[in-house]
C-alpha cells in the first residue's frame, strides 16, 4: 500500500497546487479534506479529480469524527495542513472563525495525528507571525508578534503544534512562507484583485500611502520549499520559505498596470486597514541549507500570472459575481466612495 498523505485545505490555492505536486510521485496516495468555504474550489483540481491515487473529502478539520475517520479509513500517515481562514482583511471583520479554524482546526488534526501515530505533521504557516520587521528579516527564532487577527491566530496554531512536538513527540515541523501568488488564486488578494479590477477597468484600492513592503515568492516555489521540509525537516523546527523578491506595494501596482497597458488612473489610494504591518522579510538560510533556492524571477513570474488571469476569465469573473462582491463592498466601498 502506498504512503497515504492526508492534505487539509487542498482545494484552496496552495493547498491545491501541492494536491497535484505529490500526485506526481508514483508511491503516494493523497486524501484532500476540505470544507470547501468561499475560496476552496474543487476547479483548482478538475485535471486531477479522476486520479487513481486521489480521493476527496468534503468536511471541516474542526470536526474530529470527519478527521479521526479520514485519517483511519485510509491509513494515513502523513498530514500537511494548509486548511486555514487566510485573509487579514476578512480577519478584522469577522475574527472569530479564524480562532476556530487556525487554532481549534489545527489542535482536532494534531490529536488525530496522535492517536495514529502519524510519523510526520507539517503545519503550513505565514511570515506574518513574526509581525511588523522594520528592518533586517525574521529568523525562525525570533519572537512572535502577530499584529492581526489572522496572524495571531496562526501563530497559536504554531505554538500548538510545536508543543504536540515537546510533549508528546510528534513528529511536527512548520513552514512559514512569505506573500506567496500565482494562477487560482483567490481574488480578494492583492496580486489577483488588482489584475482582474485592471481587466475590467475598475480602480486599484491601494491601502495608505502604498509603500508597504512585502517579499514575494511564487506558489510553485512556495510548494518545493514544503516539500522540502516534508522530506528533510528536522521534527520540532520552523523553516522559512521566502521569495527573496521585496517590493513596494505600490510598485507591484505599478508593474501590473503596466504588464496590462492600463493606465495609472486607475490606481486609487484608499484609507489604510487598521494594524498594517509596514513590513515583512524572511531570513531562509535554514531551508537553503536542506538544498532549497527558489527557481522563478518576480519579473517573469508576475508576468505569466498576469497572462493567466487574462485567459482564464471563466474562472474567476464567477467568483467576482458571487460572495466576493459583498465581501468587496464591505471592506473597500465606503473607502472608494471617500467616506
């Protein structure tokens, strides 16, 4: 029987790519368990849905009976969890369910993961963990300090998990990536948002002053640096995944107006979102010494998602129709509107 790795959230972006990623090796069954909430989209997979090696389950990782039969029913014994509440701005509005998922979620999968005997748990995690980084970048040892909702809530998951590592000895290891982008990913992000608003003539909301700095790293990369640490990570350490790639915000607004030959009137600067964090940057030297680099330029990365997105629009001018629109209008209407 092949090793069975049971994927949490792998219908959402990464999740979804790292489905596919694994599919391609000839020795590993892999059991996606997502509870399909407005940004999984079992889309993301269609190419791989009739895979012999492939099997979904439709469930919510904070419902131990879903997981505990999951994880028996099919052996498993490797967890990678990606299933999580990802968005700062939907965090501000709404903290609650990211309490629930990030933190309740992860703590249902690790006692799964215990009563198995799973030999490996890989917790996905975020660079916004180590908060607001105004100079220099984030090591692995450095302190948390989570500035968000979202943030604070994957740091307890973090914490959570690493202490099932110190008490228990489970076999965990985490990840934390920096802003990562590419083609499927949900629009309410800055990269995807602000390419379809571009397509469709409608303003860019950009958040303050735009100067924002954050360290760019696209999914492909984002998944081998997972698989990475899945494979050679040592149990009870955090590993960084980092583009190396750090942009102004206002600057990557600038290139995507330009990669699409729009104009900058269409750029809007907007009242910013509360707690903005100015700046993230990752130190990766403990991933690059497992072999690690990431292979893709921002440049020619950006470039081909932007291409995507501008082929691709059955994909996501639904999404724009439906949930997101509300969502759209809370965060940013009264902002566009100069309330």
């Amino acid at each position: 029987m092949p090793s069975t790795v049971l994927v949490t959230g792998g219908a959402g972006f990464i999740g979804s790519y790292f489905v596919r990623r694994l599919l391609k090796k000839q020795d590993l069954r892999v059991v996606n368990l997502d509870a399909l909430r407005y940004s999984g989209n079992l889309e993301n997979l269609r190419d791989v849905e009739h895979h012999p090696r492939y099997v979904f389950i439709h469930g919510d990782i904070c419902d131990a009976a879903v997981v505990d039969r999951a994880v028996r029913d099919y052996h498993v014994d490797t967890i990678v969890n990606f299933a999580a509440e990802t968005h700062v701005d939907r965090s501000i509005l709404e903290p609650g369910g990211f309490v629930k998922t990030d933190v309740l979620g992860t703590y249902v999968l690790l006692e799964a993961a215990r009563a198995a005997g799973i030999r490996r748990f890989l917790q996905v995690s975020t660079d916004e963990v180590y908060g607001d980084v105004p100079a220099g970048s984030s090591m692995e040892s450095d302190p948390l300090a989570p500035r968000s909702p979202y943030s604070a809530s994957k740091a307890g998951g973090d914490f959570l998990a690493l202490s099932y590592y110190a008490t228990y000895g489970l076999p965990v290891v985490l990840t934390r990536g920096s802003n990562t982008f590419g083609p499927f990913q949900y629009p309410e992000k800055f990269i995807p948002l602000f390419v379809t608003n571009a397509i469709e003539d409608q303003s860019l909301p950009l958040y303050g002053d735009g100067l924002q700095r954050r360290d760019w790293l696209h999914v492909e990369d984002h998944c081998e640096g997972i698989e990475t640490v899945l494979q050679q990570g040592t149990p009870g350490e955090a590993y960084n995944i980092g583009g190396g790639q750090e942009r102004e915000n206002k600057e990557m607004a600038d290139k995507i107006l330009t990669l699409l030959g729009k104009p900058q009137s269409l750029l809007r600067h907007v009242t910013d979102r509360a707690g903005h964090d100015r700046r993230y940057a990752l130190n990766c030297d403990k991933l690059r010494l497992l072999g690690w680099r990431p292979r893709r330029t921002l440049e020619d990365a950006l470039a081909s998602t932007v291409t995507w997105y501008r082929e691709n629009r059955w994909w996501w001018e639904k999404i724009k129709s439906g949930e997101f629109r509300a969502y759209y209008e809370r965060v940013y209407g009264a902002r566009l509107s100069g309330e």
